[in-house]
C-alpha cells in the first residue's frame, strides 16, 4: 500500500470517527445544539454522512440494516395502534381506576396493568394513553398524583422487559443474537416480577406515610378537567369490536412466538396486514401511529455503527479493555456498561454499540449476554428522567396540565428502584 493511499484510508477513517463521536453527541444531547435535529434526524444524517465519506454502494448500506428488526417494530407499531385507536388503553384504566379499592392497591392494579400491556404493546403509547386517566383519578381520590405517575412510567419500563417484542432494543437483542421467546420470557419473568414488588413497595411507603397525615385538600375542579383535556381530545371512544380484534392478533402472535419456530418478523407483518383489512380505520390513520422517526432512528444507526465497525477502532477498543481485564461478554461487565451507556446515549444506541461483542449469535453464550443487557439496558431507563422515553411521556403530559415531576421527585423513586432492580438481575442469572 503506498503512503498516499494509506494516508487517504487514515483520513478516511478519522472522518468516520469524527461523524460517529457527533452522531452519538446527538444521542446523548437529544439532537444538536443550533439545529432544529431530533435524535432520529442526527442519525439519517450521519448515515448520510458514512455514505458519502465512505463511498458506501447503497446495496451494502441497506445490508448493513437488520430488516427483521425493522419489520417486527413496525408490525408491532402497527398493532398497538389498532389498541389505541379501539380506545382499549384507556377504557382499561378506566376500569380499574372505578375498583373500589385503598390507594395502595389501586397502585398495585395499575402498576401490574401498565406491566402486562407494555409487555406485549408499546411503554411509550401505554404510557401516552393511561398518563391522563391516572392523574385524573389520583386528583378526584384527593391523592398525591407524584406516586401514581412515576409508578406508571417505572412499571412500563420494567414490564417491558419481560419480553422479546416489549421495547426496541428487545427486539433488537432477540432477533440479531437469535433468542428464543420461550427462553428469554422464562429467564426474564421472575426478576420483572419482583422489580415490580420492589416499585410498589417503594411507591406505597410513601402512600402508608400520607395516610398517617393531613387529608389534602381537594382539588381544584379546573385541574381535574384540565389534566386529561389534551389526550381527551384525542383519545377514541372505547370500540369493542376494534379492541378485540386487536387482542385476538395480538395473542395468536404471543402463541406463534411460545409454540412455533417460525420467523418473529415475518408472523408479526401478517398480523399487522390482517388488522390493516378493516372497513372502520382507515390504513393511512391508522399509519400516522406507526413511530417513523423511530424506524429512522434504527436504520440511520445500523450505517453508522456498520461503517465504524469497518474502521477496525471498536475492535481494538475491545481489545484494549481486554487487556485490562474488562470483557464485554462477562456479566459483570455488561450490567454495568449496558447501565452506564443507556443513560449516556439512550438504550437502543447503547445496545447497538454492545451487541457485536458480546459472543456468536446463536449460541449459549450470546443467550445469557442477551438476557442480562435485555433486562440491564431497560431497567436502566427508570435510574434518570431522560432515560427514557416513557419517562418524558408521562412528565410532559403531566406538566402541560399544570402537574410538574421534577429530576429530583422522580430520582427519589428511580434511583433506589433501578438499583434495586439491577441487583434482582444480577442474583437471579447468577444462580440460574
């Protein structure tokens, strides 16, 4: 090789590292500063960006893509918008907010709600959808709403752990290290389980404390109207027949997943074609749910990474904490870096960047590395507000309707319950 064509790869190389430090910039900030950017727009650019700096051919780009990713949070996009749009989310709330119950079991109902539907369904639409119902029926109780709705952000990130279509960055770890459904839900139950317990029993205390107090005084009407009206407004009216039809997809894919080794992806885009054939919702209404940004945020970061992974850097990286004893396939290593870099950069960011060192797809190794960044990378979104989006739903809903979650209201539960929660993961896969 001679010096210029070296000295022109070396040039090359330190562009591509220079766009991926700016995209993961963009990551961590939330978009960049001076530009009308969100995260999904820093990471279409950088791939626009790796492909002409690199003269990536298109064809290698869209390889680089992993479509079964991108097909099965599309189809589920599209399933939970046939629940949202049947008003399913919020007649459930509803429902369970009528139960006569004390406050401290009405929070255990809706924390196990939030759980069980994000675990199967969106966090971010479940928690979009029940924000405003909890808010009313915590104010017209004449209870503090503060427990009620970090419990719901907190519950929706954990339940969706539990399994391999529950958030994206599940679905990236199951479909590119080849997890099984049966497999991981089984690993992943019990300690979804009990970081639920540990989420009540840390929201109760505060409940148990306030019932030994004052009453508060009742809320002001208006604040009880106001807080649902933006969601009111455009929350469908309860359609039996819409929300069935949603469940009825939703649970035969839940048994072709459990029972069936057939392609998650491909069983997934069949049912979201049956719910497209409908004579009530139109397909581009129902479209305008489906998260594109978010599809875009997925593909712009499989370019990215795939042309920082051709610079041979993160190799040597690895290399590198390797001889420092640090290996990214063991569990120690993982919980903490999937930890650290989830609240650094996001999770699905986090795990793309994990994912290729952490042992052959397929094998048994790759199948308790994905469990433990499964759990660690989603738990971790409870440790800070902006570590998720479920967080930012409930805390922007809230305030627009006068209610304000501050950093240090929702670290008071967060931090103690994303310890908590890790600790649980540790322990159990250790002695599994």
């Amino acid at each position: 090789m001679t010096l210029p064509t070296l000295l022109q790869h070396d040039l090359v190389d330190w562009g591509v590292v220079a766009v991926f430090g700016v995209v993961y910039l963009g990551m961590f900030l939330g978009g960049l500063p001076r530009l009308k950017l969100d995260r999904a727009g820093v990471a279409l650019l950088g791939a626009i960006a790796m492909i002409a700096l690199t003269g990536m051919p298109l064809e290698q780009a869209a390889r680089s893509v992993d479509l079964p990713t991108i097909v099965l949070l599309f189809a589920f996009m599209v399933v939970s918008a046939q629940m949202r749009l049947g008003g399913f989310y919020t007649e459930v709330t509803r429902r369970v907010g009528a139960l006569p119950l004390a406050p401290a079991a009405l929070l255990a109902a809706l924390v196990a709600v939030a759980a069980a539907l994000s675990a199967v369904f969106s966090n971010d639409v479940v928690c979009l959808a029940m924000t405003p119902v909890v808010a009313r029926l915590a104010l017209e109780r004449r209870l503090d709403p503060l427990p009620f709705l970090v419990g719901l952000a907190c519950a929706a990130n954990i339940g969706s752990a539990a399994t391999l279509i529950g958030n994206p960055q599940n679905m990236l770890i199951g479909s590119v290290l080849q997890l099984p459904f049966g497999g991981y839900l089984q690993a992943a139950l019990l300690p979804v389980a009990l970081s639920l317990g540990v989420l009540w029993a840390w929201l109760a205390r505060a409940l148990w404390r306030a019932a030994g107090s004052e009453p508060p005084a009742a809320p002001a009407a208006s604040l009880v109207r106001t807080v649902p009206a933006a969601a009111d407004a455009e929350a469908p009216p309860f359609d039996r027949w819409q929300a069935a039809k949603g469940l009825a997809v939703a649970g035969a894919l839940m048994l072709v997943f459990l029972a069936t080794d057939w392609p998650r992806d491909v069983a997934a885009l069949v049912g979201a074609g049956v719910l497209l054939l409908s004579r009530r919702l139109h397909s581009a209404h129902v479209m305008g749910f489906v998260d594109w940004p978010l599809l875009l945020l997925f593909i712009g970061l499989f370019i990215v990474n795939h042309a920082f992974q051709g610079t041979g850097l993160a190799s040597d990286a690895v290399a590198a904490l390797a001889a420092l004893g640090v290996h990214l396939h063991e569990p120690g290593a993982l919980l903490v870096l999937g930890t650290a870099l989830s609240n650094l950069v996001s999770n699905v960011p986090a795990v793309m960047l994990l994912l290729p060192h952490v042992g052959e797809p397929g094998s048994a190794a790759a199948r308790e590395a994905g469990v433990l960044l499964a759990l660690a990378s989603t738990f971790a979104g409870n440790l800070l507000l902006v570590g998720s989006i479920a967080n930012l739903i409930v805390v922007d809903l809230a305030e627009k309707a006068g209610l304000r979650i501050g950093w240090a209201a929702h670290a008071r539960v967060g931090v103690p319950v994303t310890l908590a929660s890790l600790a649980i993961t540790w322990g159990w896969l250790a002695l599994a």
